[in-house]
C-alpha cells in the first residue's frame, strides 16, 4: 500500500465521523472520534503494527464514534 493510499484511508476515517455528526447536530463528537482514530492509529503503527491491524482500529474507533453520533439526542 502506499502512502498515498494510506493518507487518503485516513482522511476517510476521520472524517466520516465528523460529517455525520454535523448532520446529527454534534460535531464534536465526530471531530473528537475522529481524532482519537488518528492518534491510535499512529500508536499503532509506531509500535509496530501491521497496516492492517492500524486500520482496524481506526474503523473500530470511527464506528464507535457514528454510533455514538447516531443515538445520541
């Protein structure tokens, strides 16, 4: 994979989260999930972990974080 690839997977991952919270009426939990996907995804991968392994936890991360957007009030 690339690095560009990976930049763009990345980009996709924190901002899918904000997106949808800005719709739901909270973007500060996407902005907040999104960040916290970036910043496991390079400890991840600072320590070692495979690409794949970095991605799952972004989209782990992420998917947490459109669910929490999605029911919230």
């Amino acid at each position: 994979m690339t690095h560009n690839v990976f930049l763009v997977i990345c980009a996709t991952l924190i901002g899918v989260p904000f997106i949808v919270s800005c719709i739901k009426g909270n973007p500060i939990i996407g902005f907040t999930a999104g960040l916290v996907a970036f910043f496991a995804m390079g400890f991840a991968a600072g320590h070692g972990a495979s690409m794949l392994e970095v991605h799952i936890i972004g989209f782990a991360i992420c998917g947490l974080g459109v669910a929490w957007s999605l029911h919230g009030d």
